[in-house]
C-alpha cells in the first residue's frame, strides 16, 4: 500500500487510476507524472519500486498543490471575492449559484444552503 501526504492507496491499481485519488492530481496530470518519470502507465502500484515511490511523492510535493493546501487556497481565494465585494463575492456570500446559473425553476440544491 502507498501513502502519499496521508492518502492511503491500493496497490491493486494501475498508477494512473491511483493517483488521481488524490485530491488536486486529476487524470491528465496522473499521465503527466508517469511520462516525466518514465513510469508505464500499465504497471501497479505494487510493481513500484521504493525508488520509484519516492520519485512520485517528491515530484508532487514539489510542483502541485494537494489535498489541504489546496483547499486552504480555494478558500482563500472565495474570501477574497466576498471582501472586495464582487458580484461573486455577494453571491458566495448569499448561498446563491455563483457562475451564472438560473435560480428561478433550477439551482434549489445551491439555495437550500448548509
């Protein structure tokens, strides 16, 4: 099994499916990993070497974003919106769909609020 930043994943997968089970990393970037790594994209996660491993998880601590630094940022950046009192900060700010999305027949998921 490979623990990346507290992220349990099985060693069933190929590398490709299992990476992405990472909050931030998405498919193409999984890809992306694998050929600058000259990983294949058919081997699992239990065919890695330690080497191997290693190379993935310091290749994304390095260059991407993760898991909660990621959604510290995202919330960072909605606080920002509603403190310069931008149309998508009021909207946020409301419980309101933010992305211009009607409210009148649709949008009841959004509005119903937490």
């Amino acid at each position: 099994m490979l623990i990346i930043f507290g992220k349990k994943i099985s060693d069933e997968k190929q590398v490709r499916y299992a990476l992405p089970e990472i909050y931030g990393i998405g498919f193409s970037i999984a890809n992306k990993i694998c050929n600058l790594l000259d990983i294949p994209l058919n081997v699992k996660i239990s065919d890695l070497t330690e080497h191997q491993k290693f190379l993935i998880s310091t290749y994304i601590k390095e260059n991407y974003l993760i898991d909660n630094q990621l959604k510290i940022q995202v919330q960072n950046n909605i606080q920002t919106t509603i403190d310069i009192k931008s149309v998508r900060g009021f909207r946020h700010r409301s419980k309101l769909p933010v992305r211009g999305q009607r409210t009148h027949s649709n949008g009841r998921t959004r509005k119903r609020g937490f």
